[in-house]
C-alpha cells in the first residue's frame, strides 16, 4: 500500500499493478496482509499522533514493523523518520 499511496500522483502510477505483481513473486518479499488487530492498534496510533501527518497506511506500516523489529524502511516518507525508523531514500 505505501508502494501504491506513493506513486498515485507519479508517471510511474500505470506499473504498479505490475510491479506489485513481481513483488508478490520475489523470494525475498514479503506483502504483509493487515489483520484486524494490527488495523486497530494502527487506528490506535493515528488518533494518538493527530498532531502528525501520518495516513492510515503510516500507521499499519509503522505497528507491523515494530512488532517484527524492522528498523529501515524503502521510503523517502518523512513519516517514518518522525516515527523512530530509517527512511533509506533520504
């Protein structure tokens, strides 16, 4: 989703299907589905940090990837910075 949130407004918007696609097939992927417990700790998240600019789909990011300790995230959203993480493409 962030893949998808990021590229909505760019040239680049008519391959994401496709490159979603190949993702989905990479051995070294993995999409994480979001379940009901982590949308509503993301909803937690959102309401606490309204002073932010953080979506929805920040948040869910931001729970799954504390939970499975992931630090470094492939974005350049400022967002994940503000939340603790390393965005690579700063």
């Amino acid at each position: 989703m962030e893949v998808a949130d990021a590229l909505a407004e760019s040239e680049c918007r008519g391959r994401v299907r496709e490159f979603i696609l190949h993702l989905r097939g990479a051995a070294a992927c993995e999409i994480i589905p979001a379940t009901r417990e982590w949308l509503d700790r993301a909803l937690d998240l959102y309401h606490q940090h309204a002073d932010k600019g953080w979506t929805l789909t920040d948040c869910v990011s931001f729970v799954i990837m504390r939970e499975r300790n992931v630090t470094d995230a492939l974005t350049g959203d400022k967002h994940f910075e503000q939340a603790g993480f390393a965005a690579l493409f700063n």
